[in-house]
C-alpha cells in the first residue's frame, strides 16, 4: 500500500452515509477518499481502474447482495498483486453475513454503529495489513469456522517461542515472504511453521489463525494476546 497516504473506494447506496464516510476519512491526511459508488458494478469497475488500497463496502444494496461482487474485487486485486484489501462496513451483524464476507475474501468487518474514532483505528489498522472486525463480532466468527472441529486451546502455551513470532505476524497480516525476511529464515521453513500452528490450534487457515489471535481478552475461549 502507499507509503504516504492510503486511497480509499467507498461502496455504498445511501448518500447520507457515503457523503459522511467521505468527509470524516478524507479529514484524515494519512487517507484519500479517491472513488464512490452505489452498485456494485460500478464498484467492480472502480476497483479494477483506480486500484484503491481499501475497499470500503456495504455487503447489501439495491442491487442485490454483494458477496459476488466482494469475491470479484478480491481475485481481481490478487492476480494483479495489488495489495488491496476489502473491508466491509455494514449494517448487518448477521453471523451468516460475517462469515460468509470473511470466506468471500474479506479482510475485515466493521457495523456501522461504531464510533467514528473505532472505525478510523480499524482502517489504520487495515492499511497496515491487519484483519480487522468490530470486536463482538470475532468470537462467534472463530466459533463459526472451526464448527464441528475439535475445540481450540486457550491459549499459545502449546506453540514454540518461533510460533508465536510467526502467528503475532500473520495477526499483524504479513505474508510468508514478510515473515521470512522479518525473521531471517526461509520461505519454506515459514510453511512448515504455518502448517504446525494451524495443526496445534485446530485451524484450518491463516485468516482462521489471525481472529483466534487478535479476539478480545476475557472472551470465551480468550487467550493471552490483547485485542488490537
């Protein structure tokens, strides 16, 4: 993503909203709001033009439910190697909207009930790479995904000390190829490590692994990492 400022493309069918999601991010001088839209065709076709750093969008509008849409941006950027990430921004606390967004590619979710200062934390987060969602979201989300599975340890006690660096840092949503150079070590024995942290935790993905370590302190199932 941009090292100076991070452009912004807003999704959403309501006027009032976008207007007011635009003039509080483009207050911000880390952020550029450089695109709107309320269809989802038309927000396909901006986030393949103006290659934007975030995707902020509503999951439903006028024109129907916005998982294909979600899917469509996040390939797109991936076989272009753009960097963007899709964070969508909703009404909706649904489970089932949540964990299907999530699974569509999604790399955050946030209600827009938040407070204006929780969601510019969130995007700052994002732009970093972070997973983000809004906090009471995350525990049924890891409950979601690992349904039917054994049950997830408590904590990271079952990780080695280099696990635990190297799940801090696909928390922190950094690739093989980051942590590797991070940690002076190989692609190769980053997998290897991936592979035994999803084994240990009862996990079946990165995105899986990074909610379990970034849910909320105290939280059932809660472990030893603050909520960021």
């Amino acid at each position: 993503m941009g090292s100076s400022c991070c452009t912004v493309l807003l999704i959403d069918d309501h006027p009032l909203f976008r207007l007011g999601a635009s003039q509080l991010i483009a207050a911000q001088k880390d952020f550029e709001v450089v695109g709107e839209a309320a269809q989802f065709d038309d927000g396909v076709a901006l986030a393949e033009s103006l290659k934007p750093d975030l995707i902020l969008m509503e999951l439903r509008l006028a024109d129907g439910p916005g998982l294909d849409a979600l899917a469509q941006m996040v390939e797109t950027a991936q076989e272009a190697a753009q960097g963007t990430s899709v964070i969508v921004l909703t009404a909706s606390n649904s489970e089932e909207d949540v964990v299907h967004a999530v699974r569509a590619g999604a790399k955050g979710y946030l209600l827009k009930g938040c407070e204006p200062d929780e969601i510019l934390q969130k995007l700052r987060l994002a732009a970093k790479g972070h997973t983000v969602f809004t906090e009471p979201l995350m525990d049924f989300l890891l409950g979601a995904m690992r349904d039917g599975k054994p049950p997830t340890p408590d904590n990271a006690d079952c990780l080695t000390t280099r696990e635990r660096q190297i799940l801090d840092l696909i928390a922190a949503g950094q690739s093989n190829k980051h942590i590797a150079r991070e940690l002076s070590i190989s692609d190769g024995t980053v997998k290897v490590h991936v592979k035994n942290i999803l084994r240990k935790l009862n996990l079946r993905s990165r995105l899986e692994a990074a909610v379990w370590a970034l849910r909320p302190r105290g939280a059932s199932g809660s472990g030893d990492r603050p909520p960021q």
